[in-house]
C-alpha cells in the first residue's frame, strides 16, 4: 500500500477537495482498531508491520479535505467505527 501526498499538500498552500481512499485486501481487528494488513506483516509486530485505520483516518483529516470518501473491502472490516 502506497499513500502520496505532495509537498503542496503537506504545506498546506493548497485546498482539498475530496479524498478517496480504497482498500481491498486483509485485514485484522483487536481491540476495536482495524489494520490494514500487507504483505509484510507478522502477527507478533502487528503495530509496526501493518497500518492501522485510526492512522490513516488522522493523516487525511490533517490535509482537511472538503470531502473524505473510504472504501474498505477485508476481512474483519465491520468494527464499531462511528
């Protein structure tokens, strides 16, 4: 997984209008937190090996976009999220 953002944006110089973002792929839940999992995760360094859902949630309300669309299709996707 692979998540660009440009040196305009990251300035915050520029104003965003919408995000969408898609995952499909696996996933793993504990303790009400979703991980994206990739290919190089291990169980045992699920923190450090995997990307979770509250950490993509706050990189994109960083940018505040006008709109912010997410699409997740995995395993163990239904947690308790609003």
């Amino acid at each position: 997984m692979m998540i660009l953002i440009s040196k305009t944006h990251q300035s915050k110089d520029e104003e965003i209008g919408e995000i969408f973002f898609y995952f499909s792929g696996h996933g793993f839940s504990e303790n009400n937190e979703l991980f994206y999992v990739t290919t190089n995760t291990e169980n045992n360094k699920i923190n450090t090996t995997s990307l979770k859902n509250s950490e993509i949630d706050a990189l994109f309300r960083d940018l505040n976009p006008n709109l912010y669309v997410k699409v997740i299709d995995s395993c163990q996707s239904g947690i308790s999220y609003i």
